[in-house]
C-alpha cells in the first residue's frame, strides 16, 4: 500500500512537472503579457534547443513614441523621398524620350544614306555607259531644280570651247607677229580668253608668238595658262 501511495506520488510530480514545463513554454512561444520580450529572450536566446521555442522578435513600432513635431517631421521627409523619386522616374521617361528620338533620327538617316548609296550607284553606272540621253534623263529626275541650270552653263561652256577652238586655228595660220599684236590688243578686256586660245595652239607656234610680244604679256600669259 505504501509503495503503491509512493509510485502515485512519483507519477504525480512527473505530471505536475510536464504541465510547467509545458505552460512555460506557451508562456515564452506566446509571450503571453509580453513577458518573453521583459525576462525571457535575452537569457534563452543562447541557449541550444530551448531557444528554438522562442517566437520571432517583434517588428519595432518605431511610431509609437512620436510627438505631433515628429510625425510631421516625418512625413515631410517621406513626402520629399517620394518627389526625389518621381523626379528620377520622369528624367529617365525624358532621356527615354530623347534616346527613341535620336535613334528614329538615325533610322532616316541611316534610309537616306542607304538612298544615296543606290543614287550614287546609278550615277556611276550611267557615267561608265556615256550615254548623254540616258544622263540627262537621270539627273532631271535626282536633280530637277540644278538640271537647268547647269546645262544652260554646259552648253554656255560648249560654245566658248568652240571659240576657243575657232580662235586658235585662226592664231595658228597667221604670222607669228601679227597674232601677237591682235591676241596683246585682246588681253586689255579677256587675258583668260588669250591664254586659252594659246593652250590649243601647237607648242612651237605658241612660243613663236609669245616671243613676239611684250616681256610683260608674255609673262602674265604664261602665268595664266599654267596648270
């Protein structure tokens, strides 16, 4: 009877144990009155095992002791970090912009030298085939507003040529003397238009001429006709 009492009273204690136990550890998991985070954490937190049990720290309320002049400092400071971030975002929306802008810009530029490529082509082609027709027909249709002007100074160019050629051949059957005075009488009002007569002139015939001309216009010819 008296084993039976005392194997009663261990099983007892054993039960009265496991219940503390127990209810200690819902205390600290829980922090029931918050008395994990007054007497708990700290001396259970190196302990292996036991400090499993604890539960997460809590987030601090960092707000929960502000005075009026706090809570207004510290919106205006959040106000101001959200401004300085929305001034970011719309510098890089801007750069963003201006990046698509210059890269559309480069795209037609980029069309245009690929248009200038093509058009280069066909002018060297049609310059290898010296078709005059098929030439002129071509740079009307790249060049309408220079077409006439330049051919007006082509066929201006065509008749002076002629000229020249007229001039020269005329120069070359007389007297050596006589067209040195008449090409010296031309150089007051068109030096150029002697100096090109005398280029097509054969080099002996020319020589003979400027021997008989002045030192001065011989020289001032020479200059001239110099490359």
């Amino acid at each position: 009877m008296a084993e039976e009492k005392k194997k009663s009273g261990g099983i007892l204690w054993i039960v009265i144990f496991l219940a503390l136990v127990i209810g200690f550890g819902s205390v600290v998991r829980f922090n029931v009155g918050n008395m994990t985070e007054l007497y708990f954490r700290e001396p259970l937190s190196g302990i292996p095992v036991v400090k499993n049990i604890l539960p997460p720290p809590p987030i601090e309320e960092k707000y929960n002791y502000y005075s009026n002049h706090e809570f207004v400092a510290e919106i205006e400071s959040l106000e101001a970090k959200v401004l300085a971030l929305e001034t970011n975002n719309k510098n890089i929306a801007e750069e963003n912009k201006k990046q698509k802008e210059e890269i559309a810009i480069l795209k037609v530029y980029e069309k245009q030298q690929e248009q200038f490529a093509a058009t280069k082509k066909e002018f060297d082609e049609a310059v290898i085939d010296v078709d005059r027709e098929d030439f002129s027909k071509f740079f009307k249709e790249v060049y309408p507003e220079n077409a006439e002007r330049i051919y007006k100074e082509i066929a201006t160019k065509e008749v002076y040529d002629d000229q020249i050629k007229k001039y020269a051949t005329t120069y070359s059957d007389m007297e050596s003397s006589s067209a040195a005075k008449i090409l010296e009488s031309m150089m007051t009002t068109d030096s150029e238009l002697v100096a090109n007569v005398l280029k097509i002139i054969d080099s002996e015939k020319r020589a003979d001429i400027l021997a008989n001309m002045s030192v001065k216009n011989a020289s001032k010819i020479a200059k001239r006709m110099a490359p």
